[in-house]
C-alpha cells in the first residue's frame, strides 16, 4: 500500500513546542517534529507502523482517499 496517499495535516503547536501532523484517515495516527519537515517525515514512518500493526491485528486499512473536505 502506498503510504504517501493519506492526508496529513501539519500545524505549530505551541503547547507542545512542536509541529504535529496528523492523518485523519487512520484513527489515533499522528507524529511531531522540531521542524515542518521533520513532522512530516515521522508522519511517513508511523503511516506505515499504523498500517503494520492494522494488518497484524486483522483490522482493515482505509484506502487513502486524497484531500478530504472540511465543513
């Protein structure tokens, strides 16, 4: 499964001193960084830990849907 499909979401969080990244798409996944890139790297790594741990367990993977809209 390619990995750099899922949405990730970057942002600063100053209460964390970081920048987070999130991915919507696959529940309670998401990374930090000290840089905008460094987030978004560790966002790679744990896409595919997550995807991982999902097959070992049996649970099915969400398929990336690309952009996902907001209200």
């Amino acid at each position: 499964m390619n990995t750099d499909r899922y949405e990730v979401i970057l942002y600063w969080s100053a209460e964390d001193g970081r920048f987070i990244a999130e991915i919507p798409e696959l529940p309670g996944c998401m990374a930090d960084g000290e840089t905008y890139v460094e987030a978004a790297e560790n966002a790679q790594k744990v896409i595919s830990e997550w995807i991982e741990t999902a097959k070992k367990l049996g649970r099915a993977i969400p398929e990336p849907l690309g952009r996902l809209a907001y209200a």
